[in-house]
C-alpha cells in the first residue's frame, strides 16, 4: 500500500468494513460520505488514529450504550440488569457498594451503613451468581467497575460462569483494574501501591493467557477528572497509568503486544464541549505514538486506543435537576463526535441519590436521540480539519507530553516509577485537588456560570424528584444473605483454599488467579480473601493533606 | 476569635474533593482547619475533635452513609461529655433532613450549597454554641 495516497488506503478499508443496513444521508437527502477531508490528510483507521480508530466508525458498528448499575443485593441489581437488556442496553456495567470497593464483607464493623448504598454488595460467590442469573454471559459483555479486590471479583466472576456452562475462554468483559487512580483519586485503595500492582500484574498475565476477550484493565481517568483535574491533567495522568501498567507487564516477561492490546480506556465527558472533544482525538495520537515509537508495539491493535465515556457527575447541579437531561446530552454528544466506544449517560437525579428507574431509562433515552435521530453517527470525526478543533487537540498533546516529562523524570525514566513515586510523594493528589480549587473559586468569584446554582435560580424551589431510597433493611437482607453462605459451606474447604492463597501471597513470583478462583468456588468470602492477602502485603495509609 | 474546625470522612467513602475545596475555602476566611484523612470511625473522629479542642466538626459524606454514621458522631462526642457542633455536608437529600438535624445535627448542607452559605452557617453554629456556653 505504499504507493497508495492516504485516502486510497483508507477507501481500501473502507470497502472491506460491514455497514450498518442504513441510509448514509441527511434528513433531506443529501448524501453523505464516511468522511471528508483532503487526500494527503490523516483517515480514521490510520495511524495515529486521531480522527478514530475505524475506518467506518460508527457507519460499522453504533458505540455500546453500556449503562452502569448496581444496588442492594445481588437479587435487586440483576432485576435492573435484565430492564436495562430489556429497554435495549446492549451492555452491562456493574456498580459495587463501598465495602465490597474495599474487600470487606458486609457483616464487618466499617461496613455498618454503606451496604448495598452506593452499589451492590458481594460477598461471595452466591452473589455473584444471583447477579448474573438468567443473562447470557457469551453475548452480553460485562464491565466490573472496581479496583483494590478487581483480582478477587474476576476470581468470583469466572466460578460463576463455569458453574452455569461458559468456559472462561468465552467471557467477554472489562475489569476496571486501575489501581493507580485509585490512589492518585478515587480514594478506594487497601494495599500497598507495589503489592496492588502484583495482583494487578498477576490478572494481566492470567487474562491474556487464559481468557482471549477479556479487557484486563479500564485505565481511567473519569475519576481523576470527577476529583477535579483539567482536562489535560486527566489525558496526561490516564495515559501514563497506561504506560506504567504496560511496563508492569512487560516486567512480567510479556511483551507490549501481549497487553497493549487488552487495555482499554475510560474518559469522562465534562461539559466544555470542544475541549473534550479535543482530549480524545489527543489521547488516541499520543498513545498510538508512544506505543510504537518509545514501547515497540509492531501490533496495531496495541496502537488504537479504544475508550469507554461517561458523562460528567460532577456537571450536575442538585437545582433544577430536569436541566441535567440538557447538560448530560451535550456531554454524551462530545464523546460520541469525540469517537467512543462505549457510553454511560447519567441521570438526572444523580446529584442526589442513585438513579430512579425512571430517570436511567431517560440517560438512556438521550444516547438513542445521538445514536437514531440527530444522524451525527453517518460521518467519522466530523469535526477533524475544524481549525480551532485541530489547534485544541494539538494544544492537549502538547500539554500532556508536558506532564509525561515531569512524570518520567520523576521515575528517572520509568513512567511505572515515577507513577509511584508521584503517588508516594502526594504529586497527583495535590495536583487535582489545586486543580479543584481553582475550578470551585471560579464558581465563588462568579466567573463561571452554573445555571440553578450561580444565576437563572428562579424555578430552584419547585417540587423535588422521586428518589431511589435505599434503606437499611437492604443491609440486614444482605447480612442474612452472608450468615447463609457461611453456615452452609464446608470450613474445611474453606481453611484449605486460605492457607493456598497464603502460600501464594508471599512467594511474589507466584500468579495468585488459581488460588483466588479455588477460594471463589469454596465460599470464601470477599473480606476473607483480602483479609488473607492484607496479612502478607499491609496496607495503604494516605497521609491526609489539605 | 479564630474558630477552628475538624473536617472528617467518615467510613468508607473516599470522595474527598468536596472536604478538601470547602477545608481551603474556610482558611482562606481565616479559621483554622484540622483534616484527619480517609476511613475514620465516629470514635476517631469524637477523639480527634476533643483533643484538638475545634468549635465545630464538618463531615462529608457522599455514599449514602450518613444516616447511619453522622448521628453516631454526635453520639460518640457527647458521650464523652462534648458538646462540639457536627455539622454534615454531601450527599444528603432533603427528605434526610428532619432526620439528620433531631440525629443533632447543628446544620445540614444538602447538594449545591455554596460556600457562602456553609461558611456563614458554620459561623452562626459556632456564636451560638459558644454563647450557650458562657
């Protein structure tokens, strides 16, 4: 294809891509081409992938509106799953509760008040078999939103499976797996960095020799961004996680073309519209870049960076709650022109309690508006060649590689170090939090409008919205539940698969996936295997700063 | 006189965006702020507050916990026989609010309270504890 100008190879494949059984044309009959843009210009589909990772893009295939979830027990959270198949959701994304988030069961102490609260609670393997009956685990994908005990759920999720007839070469599905925001933002860390990153590692190396669909880690930077970085800040510290976890593997003995691929990215969608935009035509250049030039990836598929988006909780204001609808649209809008591959829309009532069913079912709603009506999906990156699009996403790139300099030298050129090393020395935190700051007293100075909240407050006091409660029967249900699991299972098997994962633990080069699966299938609960494992690797305290 | 406040998470919710914005905004209007970090129980936080002698304590919750936790601090800290303020902040729902403020709550910042607003209203607590107390 050498001889080919750049258009010519993207027409190439182009025409061997599937479609969609559509019109490509405009309401009134205009037609449309997959792209536009000059003949010596970049193509989707071609490196470095600014303009999307598929030469047909959504021509091909629609992004997956993967909607996330979880509340109460097991029982109530597969209940919503099967309304979110049923209303046309074509994935799954599972919300824990903040004890399970943490590794402890929900009979322990700290765990008093949060069961069930913020997610579904699991505690063992009866959970996450009730969480998923009566889904096809071989066609629905599943996402697991969670990190510290992401090993001891994958574990958990596998048993599950195997017990109803999927082998686990058949599952398909994203553990979100990212450990380092955990501790540069979202807070839910339990050990060490360097001990987390050996279960981290050991799912890296588990996934890809055993489970070929399997996405082993979501690097996200939803959460970076939701505890207040800027944009270039989220696209930066989201993107050298990626590379720190690249390099973990390939300590690992794999090579870059064994994991790059299996990684799979998660960006909010916040509500300066061309900004964001501009972050995800950045975020696939640089790492395509910086997989082939600086990691040797020769695989292409180590090259493209595939992202799920979600739109921006912290956008949404608790005044006028219906306005969210307007403000989750044009977020969900920019990931879609922004090139995704998969979306969560928020609800409107988000900024006061879990979704209603109701208002899920709106989220949802929105993103088939974007997805069936609004036909912005006939034309791959339809705002590439945008002079102040360009310009913007040229200027992301320049700030992120700006921040990967400080981050390396920091790990005196090891991104895996200096992530490490940021985190121990509270660089990343103290970075989103001034970020937060500045953000806020520009709220407070009234150089940014919110509406509700700063101006057009007329309307704020009318009637509140039905909200999703929560109670605490949900807690001693779930209690019950667990107070079942360990009065009938066999505490020998149980003892035994313990003492296993103790072994495991403390010999550093052993992959602790068999043990854990081995623990899964014996009862153990979640609490005990991170009990097990904290015992050999402590555990993490932030020093609090202001 | 220079109030000093004790912002607390307590339990497992490590939101901690909100606590660390509104701690810096209350410095900047010159009180005295004490953060005791992630995952405190309410008997930690009880202990803290009395040792560092603070006029108000400031929790943040965002995980739905606060039914059961916030009244546990107001709990813990009077049966040390202190009668430090708690305020709450975060997640709270109005339907939550008659619940939270006969739980002891002194004030109760739903979702949206501005800065203003919480700074004044812990000023006011603060007056009006320390006026009962003379």
């Amino acid at each position: 294809m050498a001889d080919m100008n750049a258009y010519d190879q993207w027409l190439a494949l182009y025409k061997t891509s599937a479609k969609r059984d559509v019109t490509f044309a405009t309401m009134s009959g205009v037609p449309l081409d997959p792209v536009y843009g000059p003949e010596n210009g970049e193509f989707p589909g071609q490196f470095p992938y600014t303009r999307g990772v598929h030469a047909s893009m959504y021509r091909s295939r629609l992004w997956t509106m993967r909607m996330f979830a979880g509340f109460g027990t097991a029982l109530d959270t597969n209940r919503r799953f099967k309304e979110i198949i049923a209303a046309g959701g074509q994935g799954l994304s599972t919300a824990f509760d903040m004890p399970t988030l943490l590794g402890l069961d929900s009979d322990d102490p700290m765990a008093l008040g949060e069961v069930g609260r913020c997610g579904v609670a699991i505690d063992s393997l009866t959970d996450m078999r009730d969480l998923f009956t009566d889904i096809d685990l071989a066609t629905i994908t599943t996402s697991m939103t969670i990190n510290s005990p992401a090993a001891v759920m994958l574990a958990l999720f596998i048993a599950q499976a195997e017990e109803k007839g999927v082998a686990r070469n058949q599952l398909g599905g994203t553990l979100q797996n990212d450990i380092l925001k955990e501790y540069q933002a979202q807070k839910e860390f339990v050990f060490p960095p360097r001990q987390s990153m050996r279960l981290v590692r050991d799912t890296i190396a588990f996934t890809a020799a055993e489970m070929p669909k399997w996405n082993s880690i979501s690097v996200s930077g939803y959460h970076i961004r939701e505890a207040g970085s800027t944009a270039a800040e989220e696209l930066a510290f989201t993107l050298v996680n990626g590379f720190a976890y690249v390099e973990l593997a390939r300590q690992a003995g794999l090579q870059v073309d064994e994991v790059a691929p299996r990684l799979s990215f998660f960006f909010n969608a916040h509500i300066d519209f061309f900004e964001e935009i501009a972050k995800y035509r950045a975020a696939r250049r640089l790492w395509a870049t910086w997989m082939r030039d600086h990691y040797g990836a020769t695989n292409e598929l180590s090259w493209k960076l595939r992202f799920h988006t979600q739109t921006a909780g912290v956008s949404l204001t608790a005044q006028q709650p219906e306005v969210n609808i307007a403000r989750t649209a044009i977020e969900a809008l920019a990931g879609v022109l922004g090139g995704t591959q998969s979306l969560h829309t928020n609800s409107m009532d988000e900024a006061l309690a879990l979704p209603s069913e109701r208002a899920a079912r709106t989220a949802l709603r929105t993103q088939q508006v974007i997805a069936y009506e609004t036909n912005v999906v006939n034309v791959a990156d339809p705002l590439g060649g945008s002079w102040f699009v360009e310009e913007l996403t040229d200027e992301m790139t320049r700030q992120a590689e700006a921040i990967f300099a400080e981050i390396s030298a920091m790990g005196e050129g090891s991104m895996l170090e200096g992530c490490i090393k940021g985190i121990e020395e509270n660089w990343f935190q103290g970075r989103i939090a001034e970020s937060a700051y500045n953000l806020e007293r520009s709220f407070n100075q009234g150089q940014r409008i919110v509406v509700g909240v700063n101006d057009f407050t007329e309307g704020n006091d009318n009637a509140d919205l039905e909200i999703l409660r929560i109670t605490n029967e949900d807690e001693l249900k779930q209690v019950g539940r667990l107070n079942d699991v360990r009065q009938n299972r066999d505490e020998s098997k149980v003892l035994l698969a313990l003492e296993e994962l103790t072994t495991d633990a403390i010999d550093p080069e052993v992959n602790l996936m068999p043990a854990l699966i081995n623990a899964s299938r014996a009862y153990v609960t979640v609490g005990e295997m991170m009990g097990a494992m904290e015992k050999i690797f402590g555990r993490h305290i932030e020093v609090p700063t202001l | 006189m220079t109030i000093r406040v004790l912002v607390a998470k307590v339990g497992l919710d490590g939101h901690d965006r909100g606590i660390k914005v509104v701690a810096r905004l209350l410095r900047d209007a010159g009180m005295e702020v004490v953060y005791t970090g992630l995952f405190q129980t309410p008997e930690t936080v009880a202990i803290a507050a009395i040792q560092e002698d603070v006029d108000v304590v400031g929790l943040s919750m965002l995980s739905g916990a606060h039914l059961t936790l916030a009244p546990m601090v107001v709990g813990a800290l009077r049966a040390k026989g202190s009668d430090i303020p708690v305020v709450l902040g975060g997640i709270v729902p109005k339907s939550d609010l008659e619940d939270m403020r006969a739980a002891g709550m002194a004030a109760v910042f739903v979702p949206g309270a501005s800065a203003e607003e919480i700074m004044a209203s812990i000023i006011e607590v603060v007056s009006a504890s320390t006026s009962e107390t003379i």
